[in-house]
C-alpha cells in the first residue's frame, strides 16, 4: 500500500523513480574519481588557451581529479550490469570563448565483467569551432582487470581502481580534439549497497595465504584418494 502511495505521488510530481531490476543491489554511496585528460587540463588552462573550467551539481574538482558524489543507481549482485547517474557536469572554456563545451549529467553504466561506459550530455563548441548539442552520448569505454577491483560482500563494498578509459567515435565526434581510442586519464571509482547483497565473486578474493593452504589441502585429498584406489587395485 505504502509503495503504491509513493509511485502515485512520484507520479503526480512528475518524478520518475529509478527503475531497479530483480536481484540487483540498489547503491546507497557511491564516489567516482576522474582526471578526464592531464594534457587536455594543461592546455586548457595553459598560456595559448588561457582557459579553466568549472564544475557543478555532483562534480567537484580536486587537483588533479574532478570528483563525482551523491549519485544513485544499482548494480547486479554480480557486478555484470548497473548504473550510477549523477546530476551537474563540467564545463570547459577556452581561447576567449571560442572553446566552450560541456559535458553535463555523467553516468557510468556497467555493461559486462569488468567493463562499463560513460555516457554523458555533451553541449557547445569545440576546439575546431563545431556547435555541438547531444544527449547521452556514449563518450568513453572504461575497462579493468581482475586484480584492479576489491569487493567485500559482507560490507557491501565495490571498488575499482585506475581502470582504464578510452574514447569512443561516438565521444570523439561530440569532442573534437581527440580520435576514437584516445587513452584519457584512468578512473576509480566506489559503490556501497547493502551488506551481503554482493556475490562474493569466488575462491578470487580469498587471501594468497588462505588460497594456498586450500589449493594444498586439495592436492593432499586427490593423492589420498588416488592411493586408495591404488591399493584398492593391488587387492585379488
């Protein structure tokens, strides 16, 4: 009754919920670190550009990274599909405003193991003086190995650090600048849902320590049980 209640007055406000699918965990934190391009940074801020930017809604800036906080979305309990969607963006201005874009309302979607995308509004003019209006683009692939990320089921606790972050066409044509496959700078970033809604992801997490002694009691209980069958045989 009380969810039909708040999907009504969602409703009547015009506010659409976020849509969470079955057996997933809905992020209750989530922080995101990003330096977008060291180089693009230096040029834009630089003696020939002479610009800056700024940042609004859920992104700050902290050198050498803008920051990404209070988000919301979900995540699958294994990590192989989810969202988080942030409000505000930032804005690059260059070249006595002839340089001019914005890239506003990042998401970072999860779309497999280990990969993702961000997908951003991108709004203004380039560096080559095209007007540029787009919504949702997918602006850049993020990927990570294995060995990058940390998850801690118990405490409902994801995070992934430097993953790599490469620019698609998609976010090249929006851009300008920079052709598809560009590396920009890597990206980390923190999900928290409620504890024990994670996957514990496997024998993988498990300390070396810990790994070790398994692997060995394993190999011990196959030559145990080989014996056996050995001497079974011996038997008339």
């Amino acid at each position: 009754m009380r969810e039909a209640l708040a999907l009504a007055l969602a409703s009547a406000l015009g506010i659409v919920p976020l849509a969470i699918p079955e057996d997933s965990c809905q992020v209750e934190d989530v922080s995101l670190t990003w330096g977008f391009k060291e180089s693009f940074r230096s040029y834009v801020s630089g003696s020939i550009a002479r610009g800056s930017w700024e940042v609004s809604g859920d992104v700050g800036y902290e050198t050498p990274h803008f920051t990404f906080r209070g988000g919301k979305g979900y995540v699958t309990a294994d990590r192989a599909e989810g969202s988080a969607e942030f409000v505000g963006g930032i804005v690059f201005s260059g070249h006595e405003g002839i340089l001019e874009t914005s890239l506003q309302n990042p998401e970072l979607v999860v779309t497999g193991t280990r990969v993702a995308t961000l997908v951003v509004d991108v709004t203004g003019d380039t560096m080559e003086e095209v007007s540029v209006n787009r919504q949702d683009v997918h602006f850049a692939t993020v990927t990570w190995a294995r060995n990058d990320e940390n998850v801690i089921a118990s405490e409902g606790v994801w995070s992934v650090d430097d993953a790599q972050v490469l620019l698609t066409q998609e976010g090249s044509d929006a851009f300008g600048t920079y052709p598809a496959g560009e590396v920009m700078d890597p990206m980390s970033f923190r999900l928290e849902v409620a504890p024990g809604c994670f996957d514990d992801g496997g024998i993988w997490w498990v300390p070396a320590g810990a790994a070790a002694v398994a692997v060995g009691a394993s190999a011990l209980a196959l030559a145990i049980q080989r014996g056996r069958r050995s001497r079974g045989q011996e038997r008339p």
